[in-house]
C-alpha cells in the first residue's frame, strides 16, 4: 500500500520507535510473569482463557521483533523498486530538459508582431513547463537524499531557465504592453487607477530595457528591434503619469475639475465617455503645472474629508455601556474610560483642521463636528459627575430616618433620581449610540441641573453632619459614610457597634439589655467592664446617648480605679492582679508604688528606697510564680505581662535611685519619676477627687479613658526622658512628637 519512498521513510521512522514502546511495558510484563509463577507455585488453577492471554503477553515481544524485522525486509524491495523506478524517471528528465532547451532555441525564428498573442501564450505556457521541471527536479533530489546517494545537479536546468527568461520578458511585456495602453487610453477615465498604472509602467520599462539590452549584446536583429519599439513606445507614455496622478486623485471633485477649467482656459467635464485619449488630445500637458497644484490641494482636502468621515464611522461603532446597579430599579454607565480617549482624540484632530488652509469646503461641517464632540463632551463630564454623587447618596436617602431629619434636601434628591431614572431607562433602550443619545443640549442642561442640586444637597449634608460631629466630637473619628450609616438607623441603637472602635480606643462593643439599655462594655481583647449604671438610648438622638455612654464610660473607670485603689490593700497582690481590668490594675499599682515609695523614703531615707527595692523584687518573684502555675486565662496573662513590664521599670528605678543616694520625696532624681497621686478627700468610701499624674512641675488630670486590656512595650531611660519632655510640653499647653532609633521606646 506504499506509493512512494516518503510514505517508505516514514514508516522506517515509525517501526525505528516500536522497540523503545515494548520496552516501557516490559516491567509490567515481567511483573505479570511473576504474579503467574506464585501462582502456578501454590497450584492455583486458571481459567483457560487466563493462561492463553499469560502466553501470548509472555511472547508479544518477539512477536512484534518479528513483525518489525518483516516490515523491514519488506521495505527495503519498496526502496529498490522505488529506487529504480525513480533513476528510469531522471533518465526521461533529462531528456525533456534536452526538449526544453530545443524548444527556447527555436524562438529566435519568432520576429513577427502580427503573431504577439500567439508567441506570448506560447512563451507563458513553456514558462509553466519550466516551472514544473524545477519542482520536479526538487523532488528528485529529495527523494536521492532518502535514498542515501549523491544529489544531481541539474545544471542544464538553470542554463535553459536562464536562456528562456528574456525571451519571456520581452514577449510578456510586449503583449502586456499592447493590452494595457488600449485599455488606459479607451476605457473611462474615471476608472483609472494612477497609481497602478505608473507601476505597470515602470515595471514594463525595466523589463523591456533588460531585454532590449541582452538582445542587442547577442546580436538577435530580429528580437533587439522589438524590445527597442516597444520600450520607446513606453518610455514616450511615461511622461503623461504625472498628469494622470494629479487628474486620477481621489480627492478631484467638481468643484477641482471647475477651477483647471477656469485657470487654463479648457472646459473640462469628465463623465463614463471621458478617456486618457481625449486628455492627451486636449493638450493638458501643457498645464501640467497648475494641474498639479489644484491636484495637491484636492489631495490635502481629501485628507480632512477623509479624517472626518473616519471620525464619524468610529462614532457610529461607539454604543453606551449601560448596567444594571444592584437591586436600585435603574442602571449606570460604564466604560467612561473607553468614551474619554475617543472623545480626546477626536477634539485634538478636529481642533487641527480647524486650523488648516485647506478647510474651507468644510468649514462648515468640521465647526458643527467640533460643536458636537463638544456637546458629548459636556455631557458626559456632567453625566459622570451625575452618577458619582447620585451613587454616593442614593443609599444615604433610600433611609426613612435621613429623609425625616433632611426634608428640603431628600426632596431635591428625589427631583435628582426621577430625571435619573428616566435617562437610564431612555439609555438601556436596546443599542443606543453614544454619539447621537449625548449630542443633546436638553440632556445636557438637565445633568447641569441635576448636578447643582446634587451640590445643594450635600452641602445640607454635611452641614447636617457637622451639626452632629459638634453635638458629639468624637463623630469627627468616623467617615461621612460611616457616620451617615449610624444616622440612617437612629431607630435601631445596635447599629453603633461596628463603629464604636473608632470612636473608643479601648471600647469594640457594648452588651445591649432586651429593653436596650446599654449595662457593660467589652475591649478587643475581651476584656469585659460592667458599668455603674445603665445608659438608656431609646427615645433619644444618637449624638445625646453616645454623649452618656462617654460619660458612663468615664465614671465607669474612675470608679473601678477606686474600688481597685481600695481594694490593694486588703486582697494578696496576686490575687489583686487578677480581679480587676488590666487598666485599673496597672495604674492602681502606679498609685501604690508611688505613695509606698515615698512612706519608705519619709521613714528610713536611702535605707527605705533600699528596702522598698527589695520588696519589688519579691514582688516580681511573687508573679512568676503566678505564670508557672499555668492557670491563666489569655487576658490575665497579658494583664500581669503589662504589669511586670511596669514593676520592672519601677524596680529599675528603686535600684538607681539606692545606687544615688535618694534620700528626700524632694530629690531630684525622686522629682523626674512619674508619679500618681489620688487629691481629693479620701476619707470616705466614696472618693472625692481625681487621680493626677505628677512629674517635676507637670501636673495633669488623668482621663479616664478606657483603653482596653493592652500589652505595654519595655521602658527604656529615652521612654522617661520622653515622658519628662512631654509633661513639661503638656504643661506649658504644647505638644510634642517622638524621634528616634528603632526599639528605644517611642511607641511607649
């Protein structure tokens, strides 16, 4: 079933690859093997079926070697036969080439021009025959190459191509030559195409030379005397191209073909029965020069004619991206990008033509395409800034609550949203394009609108916020949306909780009774605060209960601090540590330290500030053993993690100031410290006064703010002396920003 020796090479290939096939099966095969010989050694009996598949696998390799080596013995009678029937094929060859050569010698008796068509289909058919004979010449050293012998250099082959191909030009250009000049100069003249015609021309010249010169130098009379006519039959007709390009210009209208009329003085009025002919025998040459110069005008107006229909085909492409918004009722626009470059690009190019010499036949059109892209322009500028704020406030105003408290401005929104509505709904009519639906002055004139009172209403908005954020300052913490997101649902007081953490920074959420009132505050970390009393937000503004919720906040920790002051002194420090919030535990010890240290220092001088350092130290062993026993919960630990890094710091300091000599509360070392103290009447339980926190002349109020059970970072000297310039800044009503080196206590 072989035909020749490509089909016999690519099976060679193909048989060449089977053994590298067998072998990636026989691992399978010899495990296969081995499965049957357990087998057949526990006497395991198969069906018979089993045991012919078992064989016929064990010799499937063998038996394709043995097909291969069969094929193979098979394909190499193919190569011979092929072989030799190829060699009787390249003997024929060579004697058509022999042929060939006879046949392009015989031409030399071909001088009569009446027989053009004749000796020009002739020469054209022996040029189809010479380029068979190539192909097949390559095909016989492709097929020698498979065979593995030495390539034929057909030689002989190339002599004749190379003897034939001025033959073949000249008798090609002559009968090309005769044919296209009738046509040029018979058929309409406004069929003509210039520029094809100077490259036939041209082409027919170059030819016609080479051929007339190989002519000349082999001394043929007969062949030199054609090439020479018809080459100075084109050469006489080349000069007319530059007249046929600049009446031939796409752009000559009838306006173009009145003004050479006028500027030489000959009517001029081309129609189907005009041709090349009747030109030549106005004598239009002679004008070639005004021609020309009309002619390039046409051209550059062609170009402006032809920008703007470009432009406008472009437009006609161009359809508005029209989405649905999510369950709004109404759609969007999208893809404002795409119409912002189209629109840049095409004012840019408008804008220039408006400024070039040649726009005067359509001024007119290219003013009334800039006012259009102007137009389009305006409107989506204005459209864009529509949908942003439209988008911005249409879930602000879908809320009950914020058109109650807003009437004059959800009125004006309302007005903003209907004309919205009624565009979108004109815009997502089925394909609308982008150029006719926005050149419209109306729509444009209803976006201005709608975009003032879209200005109108947010200035009443954030007027109306800033009302708010004044009523309560820490509203200044929230964005607008946020803080629009609370105000909407003045009805439901647990909408806050998502953004009580911005306006706290200890607080995340409050614990909300099933009649509302808030009785308890919880911190990121979990940590959980009962207030002194329950904060009742219903029937009240939301600026008027976050203002007590602040308020209980802030009694809720003075109050704490109290009881925790009060409690340090009947409860073991251990388990004192663990009763209280984080907050109240670290500065309760501060207060402590501060007031223990300075009895220490009244009673015993230096040996006091000796002894109290010994009894920090112990107090520090005292809670590692608390974290050894292992039964702390993850608050607590971080709570006793920030008290043995302040207990560490005070113990640092007991150790410098022994070290110094400190021996008076009025040293100056004792003085830099910062120090707690309670100034009120304390004689009762219920402790009048505040906690104030003291460091040289610096006195300030502590605040009460709840900040959460939070890790504290480790004290260096620079955390003091950062303190001290603070206070100091504090006191004298300035402030202060910390700079330094990583790790030396800024963040602290």
């Amino acid at each position: 079933d072989l035909t020749d020796i490509e089909e016999v090479t690519a099976r060679r290939d193909y048989l060449s690859q089977i053994p590298a096939m067998v072998r990636e099966h026989q691992a399978a095969i010899d495990s296969s093997m081995a499965n049957f010989a357990v087998l057949d050694q526990l006497f395991y009996h198969l069906p018979e079926s089993s045991d012919q598949v078992r064989w016929r696998v064990f010799g499937a390799p063998k038996m394709v070697d043995d097909k291969i080596n069969a094929n193979a013995e098979a394909l190499d009678k193919k190569t011979d036969s092929f072989q030799t029937d190829m060699e009787e094929e390249q003997e024929a060859f060579v004697e058509l080439i022999k042929g060939f050569n006879d046949e392009v010698n015989s031409l030399n008796q071909y001088t009569d021009l009446a027989r053009l068509e004749a000796v020009a289909g002739h020469v054209r058919s022996l040029r189809k025959k010479l380029n068979t004979a190539e192909e097949d010449a390559r095909l016989f050293n492709s097929r020698e190459a498979l065979f593995g012998k030495e390539m034929t250099q057909y030689t002989a082959l190339k002599d004749v191509q190379k003897l034939f191909e001025p033959y073949y030009d000249l008798w090609t250009s002559v009968d090309d030559w005769t044919k296209w000049e009738k046509a040029w100069k018979g058929d309409s003249f406004l069929t003509l195409d210039a520029e094809d015609i100077e490259k036939k021309a041209t082409t027919l010249f170059r030819s016609l030379t080479k051929a007339y010169k190989f002519f000349e130098k082999k001394g043929v009379s007969g062949y030199t005397d054609i090439a020479r006519d018809a080459k100075e039959q084109v050469d006489a007709f080349r000069p007319n191209l530059p007249l046929i390009t600049a009446l031939r210009n796409p752009g000559m209208r009838e306006r173009h073909w009145e003004a050479i009329s006028s500027k030489i003085g000959k009517s001029l009025a081309p129609d189907e029965s005009y041709t090349l002919q009747k030109v030549l025998d106005q004598g239009l040459q002679d004008d070639l020069e005004s021609i020309t110069k009309i002619s390039e005008n046409a051209g550059r107006e062609f170009r402006i004619e032809m920008d703007l229909d470009k432009m406008e085909a472009e437009w006609n492409e161009v359809l508005l991206q029209i989405i649905p918004y999510k369950e709004t009722g109404t759609c969007v626009l999208k893809g404002i990008d795409d119409l912002y470059l189209i629109l840049d690009e095409h004012i840019t190019n408008t804008q220039a033509m408006s400024f070039s010499n040649f726009k005067g036949p359509f001024e007119q059109r290219i003013d009334n395409w800039n006012e259009c892209l102007q137009t389009v322009s305006e409107v989506i500028d204005e459209w864009v800034g529509v949908q942003k704020n439209w988008l911005y406030l249409q879930p602000i105003f879908d809320s009950a609550d914020i058109n109650k408290q807003l009437p004059i401005e959800g009125k004006r929104f309302s007005t903003v949203d209907k004309h919205w509505r009624q565009t979108m709904t004109a815009a997502s009519s089925g394909e609308v394009l982008a150029i006719k639906f926005c050149n419209n002055a109306q729509l444009l004139e209803r976006y201005r609108e709608s975009n003032k009172l879209l200005d109108m209403v947010q200035r009443g908005l954030s007027d109306y916020l800033q009302t708010k954020q004044a009523a309560f300052s820490r509203f200044y913490f929230l964005s607008d949306g946020d803080l629009l997101e609370i105000l909407s649902e003045t009805k439901d007081p647990k909408m806050v909780q998502p953004h009580l953490k911005k306006c706290f920074e200890g607080i995340k959420s409050v614990d909300f009774k099933d009649d509302l009132t808030i009785v308890a505050m919880t911190s990121s970390e979990k940590e959980h605060v009962i207030w002194n009393a329950p904060v009742d937000p219903k029937s009240k503004s939301i600026e008027v209960w976050m203002t007590e919720l602040q308020v209980m906040m802030l009694a809720t920790i003075r109050q704490q601090m109290i009881l925790g002051i009060q409690d340090y002194y009947e409860t073991k420090r251990t388990d004192w540590m663990q009763k209280w919030p984080g907050q109240v535990v670290i500065n309760a010890s501060q207060f402590q330290w501060t007031a223990e240290c300075e009895e220490m220092i009244n009673e015993s001088g230096n040996e006091g500030v000796k002894a109290y350092y010994q009894q920090c130290i112990q107090q520090l062993a005292d809670m590692v053993q608390l974290v050894r026993g292992g039964k702390l919960t993850k608050g607590l630990k971080t709570t006793i993690g920030a008290l043995a890094t302040m207990d560490v710091h005070a113990r640092d300091v007991l150790k410098r100031m022994a070290e110094i000599g400190v021996s008076a509360c009025s040293d100056f070392e004792w003085m830099t410290q910062m120090r707690f103290y309670w100034e009120g009447d304390t004689s009762t339980t219920d402790w009048k006064g505040d906690l104030k926190v003291i460091m040289m002349t610096s006195k300030r109020a502590y605040g009460y703010e709840y900040l959460g059970n939070s890790f504290r970072l480790v004290i260096t000297p620079l955390t003091d002396k950062c303190y001290l310039t603070l206070m100091g800044a504090l006191q004298m009503i300035l402030g202060g920003a910390p700079a330094g080196p990583a790790g030396t206590g800024k963040t602290e």
